[in-house]
C-alpha cells in the first residue's frame, strides 16, 4: 500500500489530508491549506455584484463547464485572472498560487474556531488543475468534507506498524510522545514544548499517550453527512443534474427541486458498480505492466549476453585478418560497445519510466479499492465520479503504446570478412537493414518434410553462408495432376502445413525468397509481388529443387473435429469417442475430408438407450448441425433403430432393410470415390444394395446422435471382404 500514500497526502502542505474539502473540480484539500491560499477578488468581481448587474455567471466561468457542481446553482465559479490589482496584499504559496495573509500556514494544534474567519469576495485556486473557484457568503463551509479520504488515510496510518512519529517535525519526524485528543495532533517532546505549551486557552486541552490516542481516534464515532446548504439535514437523495448528494428541503424549496433525484443507497451501489468495472480494467492493465517490467529486465540480461557473444564473434574475425585488422579492432569493438550502451540507456529509460507509472497505477488502483470499502453512500458519490473518470483515463494511458519495447536485443551488426588484404582500411559494418541484393534460394530440409493423412508438412531454410536479408517465402504447390503451381503460403515462417490434399496423389511443391527495399513492411494478406498498380517493388528469386511428395498410406487416420461440432457434442478418448447433453440430433463430423480414393471406418456402439435414432454417414462442411443427418442435401446417412435401418438425404427416406442396433453393435461406413458410390453395413453384414450413387465432391465423416447415445470410432481399417468379393466379381 506504500504506493497509495501519494494518493493521500495534500498537494499543499505535503502531508497528509486534514479535515479535507471537496472542491467542485473533484480534487482535494486540507480545511487549513484551503484558508491558507485563498485570495481576495476586487470588489466589483463579487457574485453578488455580478448577479446585482444582471451578468451571469456564466459568462465568466467558461473554464469550469467540468465542475462536478452546478456553478448557476451552487455559486462556484472560476475566476480568471484580476480585473485589477487586489486591494489587499497578497504573498506567494509554495505552489505558485498568490495567497491571502497570513502567508505562514496555521499552526495544526489550532482548532478550526481560532481560525481567521474567510474574507469577502475570496477567490480560491486549485493547486492541481489551477481552476479558481469563487466563494459565495458560505465560505469554506459551501465545500463538502471529504469524509470518505479521511477514513481511507484513519485505515492506512493504523495499517503502519511503525512507531507513531510527530506530526510536526520538518525533516525527520521523532517518535511521538502525545497526543492532543483537542487537535488530534500527534507530538515528539520538543514540538509539544514549541507549539502546544501548557497556558492559555490550550492548558484546558487533554495529552494523552501516542497509542491510546490512537484507540480512541480509531473508535471516535463516524461523523454524519449534513446537507451543505441545510446544516440540520442529513443527505437523503442523490442529485442526478448536478451529480451531488441532497436532503429533504434541496428537494421542497431548494434549487434541486426541478431535478431529477434518484435514492441515495441506489446510486451509491451503482457508483460503486461503475467504479468496481473500472478497476477490472485497470487491474488487467496493471498486470500487463507487471509482465512487461519483466520482458525489459530479461533484455537486459539478453543484450548483455548477445553483447558478449557479439564481441566474440568480431574478435575472433579481427584475429584472422593478421596486422592489418588489428588496426580496426579497436574502432569496431568501440561501435560494438556504443550500440551496447545505447540499447541498454533505452530499455533502461523504458524501464524506469515503466515503474514510475506503474506504481501510480498501483496507488490509484489500492485507493480505490480502499474508497469501495467505505459505507458512505453520500461521501462516496462525492468522489466517485472523479474516480472512475481517472481509473478509465490511467488505463488508456497504458492503451497507447506503452507496452511495447522501444529497443530489440539483437545488433543489428554484420562484420564483411570477404574484401582483400588491400581493402582492410575500407572494412566496416554492414548495416542489416540497408538494401540488399536477391536473396539466394531457398534449402528445403529433406529429413524435416513429411505427410500425414491429407496434408504435408514442409520445411526450408536460407543457405548458410547467404548474408542477404529475407522479407519472406512464397510457398508453391501443383494441383497433384502435374498440372500449374499455386501459391499456398506467403510469409516469414520457413515451415507450413498444407491440408486439403488428395489422397494417393503425387504433388510437386517448391519455396522461394523475396525482399523488398525502401518502404515499410506490408500486411502478409498482399502477395509481395512485381506487378503494374504497386507502390513498391519485391525483387524475386529463384525457386529451390522440386520436391516430390508422394502419399505413401493407403488408410485414413482420422478423429472427429470439435472445432465444427455442434456445441452440445461431448469429446473423449482424443475425440474418437462421442455423445451428446440434448435430447436433440446433434453432428459431428470428422477432421479428414476425402475427395479420392476408397475409404471405410466402422463406430462401434458404448451405449444405446430408449431406442433412439442415430445416424452415420458422410456430409459436406458446411451441413446443418442441429437435425438429424441427412435431412438437408448436405449429407447422406442411414439412421437406424434396434429393429430397422433406412438411408436418407434431403429428408427423402429410401430402401427400408431389416436390422437394426444394440448396445456393443458396429456401423461400418464405406466411400468409394473411384466407383462414386457409399455403401453401409452393421456387424460386417452389408444393409442392402449400395445405398448412394455419384458421389462427387469433398466429403467428410459424420454422425448424428443424441444423449441417448455414445459411439466410438475407429479408422485405419482395411476394407471389408464382402466388399473386395463384390469388386473382384466386377
């Protein structure tokens, strides 16, 4: 909570708040430093005189249009600047603000009644926002008290485990030896002799000891909220125009009584609410910050560490060149150094800029997560418009940028070994990022390729000795017929993963490089290319070999895809294990999808109960998922129940067939792309002639079912005999 203090202390005086006032402008300050730095208007600028000669208010408060107040209502307003010289001397406060005498700030050991009482026509400046206020005939009693501070800096001064210290020392406070429960001032020994001396009016206050008087501060009770304008009421509703709590007679015969009002325990809750939002924000925020104060410190160690590597590397290459290079050595390893110190000046400045708004950002968040404590309803919509408005300001300050690191670990260094003996006195660094010639082409990692089901995973890199920058790669595949190349990868990634593929197809894939000079890095959804209309120019290089993949299995090994489930489908056994939590036909369809090739797999029955219908069958992608499968024209099943089976697409039922399921039965489903054709059986018995013809396109697996029952599927199968018979009888 250290980081709060700042939030609790007066912007005056330094210390902290006592008895502190609200000022329209939402910010705070001590009953005595609000006195201290009043000053008084002339004559002729007084509320009194202006309103006298029919001028509005304002039409000389333009600056104070954000006042949490009606200014027309409350009679705050701000004041400029003097029309004239004061008419009365004035001094300067520590803050700048010209004061009205006396200069010198009350004692604190004097109770507000031997106070000066407040001049007429007094102005008021803020000290944090600089908006003058002008006081009405009320004076500082017009300001309401901010009684919910007062109980947030009560909790933290109780929360120090420290020794109480006085309250009056100017450098070092000493340990305190009393306390005035008058002043409610805590004082060492000589502070006590020097400003509380046992005569006059203050020989009648009381002295007793630090920790007592703290027990009797902490359970004085909770002064009650009056109405500033109707001492004798206490606030009972909440004005919604001029966002201020108000009593009974605000409502009767006061300037609230055309308001619009709300209850009081109401608005306190939603403020808290809003506030409570805030902070989550806020807090997220925060955190981010934690985690980014963490990233600069390990680039710290990383610069360090890629310093020293650096350096190692350079001398090494220094020490090869014989005499000559010695004579550069020193010069190299000095620009090596420079760009050491300038990398680590900027993180660290980043850093310590970080930590300073972070802890404000900590301080703000723990004070008001202190203000949401309090049970003050009317002290607490006194400041929680302000609050929230600050909490939502310090969170878009974190939005713009601040996160991110103004420094890369890496040098952007590279020693040219290559020139002569003859041309050592020319040597020097070349720049990464200045323009480069055509990258060399790309290595295709052989070892580091493979297949899986329907899709490939390739792998390339640059030639190890090519010191020419690489913007990206432009991956090409063939449409597995030798037909034309297509582009199915561009970007910085040397490895892709291309899905969709056929099976039992050859294809012919190759990469290659590309950069760009002299204009900003573009979005990876343009392709990089020479080409009329482009404000830029990608120098293209060759391509690498052609590789030749080859589909090498002749099964599928498949799961089902929770990604385009329904979202009542339940997954287990990594996805090869499916029901359903709704009495509804829900889908789900297989990850593979085939266009090519025979392809069979079997779903085995775990559980069936009160005969439903399930489905199975294959689908396109894009079926419905809340009906039963085959109702669309988007797939074709056959659903069955423990008596009978029928197949069934676009809810057009045909060829009814003896058989049906039970709990521990197996479906088998069987796609033959090259006879276009999808037969069905159960228990390894086919159910009847081949249930559909001319099938063409890319088809996937699917199944429909309920929560009455559980499947498991089970792929890699080689295709049944009463299949292969058939075919061989063909």
């Amino acid at each position: 909570m250290d980081e709060m203090e700042e939030e609790l202390k007066c912007p005056v005086c330094g210390s902290f708040y006592r008895e502190p006032l609200i000022l329209p402008c939402s910010h705070s300050l001590c009953q005595a430093c609000a006195r201290h730095i009043l000053v008084q208007t002339p004559e002729a600028e007084s509320p009194q005189s202006r309103r006298a000669s029919g001028v509005s208010d304002y039409d000389y408060l333009d600056l104070d249009k954000m006042s949490l107040y009606s200014e027309a209502d409350s009679g705050y307003g701000s004041y400029g600047g003097f029309a004239s010289a004061p008419t009365t001397p004035c001094q300067k406060s520590p803050n700048g603000v010209r004061v009205f005498p006396p200069a010198a700030p009350p004692p604190p050991h004097l109770p507000p009644a031997a106070l000066a009482p407040v001049p007429r026509n007094a102005c008021l400046t803020c000290p944090q926002c600089h908006r003058s206020l002008i006081l009405d005939e009320r004076g500082l009693r017009g300001f309401p008290k901010n009684r919910v501070l007062e109980g947030v800096i009560d909790r933290y001064q109780q929360s120090k485990a420290a020794a109480l210290r006085c309250q009056l020392c100017e450098k070092a406070p000493k340990e305190a030896t009393a306390m005035c429960e008058q002043c409610d001032v805590f004082y060492c020994e000589p502070c006590r002799l020097r400003c509380h001396p046992p005569r006059g009016p203050l020989a009648k206050h009381r002295l007793v000891p630090p920790a007592q008087g703290r027990v009797s501060r902490r359970l004085s009770p909770r002064k009650i909220s009056t109405c500033t304008d109707h001492e004798l009421e206490n606030h009972s509703m909440y004005c919604v125009q001029c966002k201020a709590p108000v009593c009974y007679q605000c409502l009767e015969e006061g300037k609230h009584s055309s308001h619009e009002v709300k209850a009081l325990g109401a608005m306190w809750k939603l403020h808290k609410s809003q506030l409570s939002q805030a902070l989550n924000g806020l807090s997220d925020r925060a955190k981010e910050a934690k985690e980014f104060l963490v990233q600069l410190r390990n680039m710290v160690q990383q610069i360090q560490e890629n310093s020293v590597e650096f350096e190692a590397c350079l001398v090494a290459q220094c020490d090869a060149l014989i005499d000559a290079l010695n004579r550069r050595k020193a010069q190299l390893l000095s620009r090596v150094n420079k760009e050491h110190e300038h990398k680590l000046k900027v993180v660290r400045d980043q850093i310590s800029h970080c930590t300073v708004k972070l802890r404000q950002t900590t301080g703000l968040m723990e004070y008001c997560l202190e203000v949401i404590k309090e049970n003050d309803p009317s002290g607490f919509l006194q400041i929680s418009d302000a609050l929230i408005r600050r909490v939502h300001l310090t969170e878009d300050q974190w939005g713009k940028g601040t996160l991110t690191p103004r420094m890369t670990t890496d040098f952007d260094l590279n020693l040219d070994s290559a020139p002569l003996l003859q041309s050592i006195h020319q040597l020097d660094f070349v720049q990464m990022k200045a323009s480069s010639p055509v990258p060399a082409p790309p290595i295709l990692q052989l070892e580091e390729c493979c297949t899986h089901n329907n899709s490939a995973t390739l792998s390339w890199k640059q030639p190890p000795l090519s010191t020419v920058q690489v913007e990206g790669y432009i991956l090409e595949l063939d449409d597995g017929n030798g037909g034309q190349f297509r582009e199915v990868y561009v970007g910085k990634e040397t490895m892709c993963t291309v899905d969709g593929l056929h099976f039992n197809s050859t294809y012919s894939a190759r990469v290659k490089a590309f950069n760009k000079t002299g204009v900003s890095q573009y979005s990876k959804t343009l392709v990089l290319q020479t080409s009329e209309g482009c404000n830029f120019e990608t120098q293209s290089a060759p391509y690498s070999q052609l590789v030749d993949i080859k589909k090498l299995v002749a099964v599928a090994w498949f799961s089902f895809d929770p990604g385009s489930a329904h979202s009542d489908i339940l997954f287990s056994n990594d996805n090869l294990t499916v029901t359903c939590n709704s009495y509804d036909d829900r889908i789900v369809l297989g990850k593979t999808g085939f266009s090519k090739g025979l392809h069979y797999w079997e779903l085995s029955i775990d559980r069936y109960d009160n005969h439903p219908d399930p489905a199975f069958g294959v689908a396109r992608v894009d079926v419905l998922k809340d009906v039963m499968l085959g109702k669309d024209d988007k797939a074709w099943a056959m659903y069955v129940d423990n008596n009978r089976s029928w197949f069934m697409h676009n809810n057009s039922h045909t060829n009814r067939t003896e058989g049906g399921i039970t709990k521990g039965a197996t479906v088998g489903v069987l796609l033959d792309l090259t006879r276009r054709t999808l037969t069905f059986s159960i228990n390894e018995d086919q159910q009847g002639p081949v249930a559909f013809e001319n099938m063409e396109g890319l088809f996937f697996p699917a199944v429909s079912l309920n929560r009455n029952v559980q499947v498991t599927l089970h792929t890699g199968l080689p295709v049944p005999e009463f299949y292969t018979s058939r075919a061989s009888m063909q």
